[in-house]
C-alpha cells in the first residue's frame, strides 16, 4: 500500500488543522492505520491509531482528548483532526499502516506541522 499524508501547515497555538493520509495499491481496509510524529532532535513517537473496520482508536496521552482519528475506507482515506494545538506539536507529522498484530511496515511522505507560540 502507498500512502501519501498532506494538510500540515503552520498555525498559531490553540488553532486546528486537518491531516489527511491518501492510500493506494492494495485496499485499504485490510490495514490498521496510524499517525505518528517526529520532532527535530528526537524520535518518532506514536500519536493515534484506528482499526481496520474504524471502530477501534487508540492515542497517546498527550494528545488525547484534543486529537481525533478517523477513516473513510470508501475514499481510502485516514485523518488526524487536530485542535488546542501547542507549539509542543510542532513535528513531521506520518501515517503508517500495518496488517493486524503486525508492526507498521508502511510508511507515507511526512507533512510538517509547526505551531507557532
């Protein structure tokens, strides 16, 4: 499966962006889906993840509460709605795809999310 991840941009803290993740090459449902980030100097870090059928999420802590995974499988589409963002989630931001109890072996294109102070 390819995947390609956009919609990251630069806002103000306390604003909200939407990341979208494209998939393409094998469907799309037979793969749980996450994003993940990196920030400079550090390493990627889980942020959420959604089951095959969208009926399962988790997230990190610190995300939680503010972030909100979704699916539309019949677009072949992931998103991360992002909101009360603070310049703490400034980072690449990834989506990754892996088949059940598998690690994440898909990896998409980064899109860079600076929250500004």
């Amino acid at each position: 499966v390819q995947l390609q991840a956009s919609g990251g941009g630069l806002v103000q803290a306390g604003g909200s962006l939407r990341l979208s993740c494209a998939a393409s090459g094998r469907t799309f449902s037979y793969y749980d889906m996450g994003w993940f980030r990196q920030a400079p100097g550090k390493e990627r870090e889980f942020v959420a993840e959604i089951s095959r059928s969208g009926g399962s999420t988790n997230y990190a802590d610190s995300v939680k509460g503010r972030f909100t995974i979704s699916r539309d499988n019949a677009k072949n589409t992931l998103y991360l709605q992002m909101n009360s963002l603070n310049p703490e989630d400034t980072a690449v931001y990834f989506c990754g795809a892996k088949r059940p109890y598998s690690d994440y072996g898909y990896w998409g294109n980064g899109t860079q999310v600076t929250v500004s102070s």
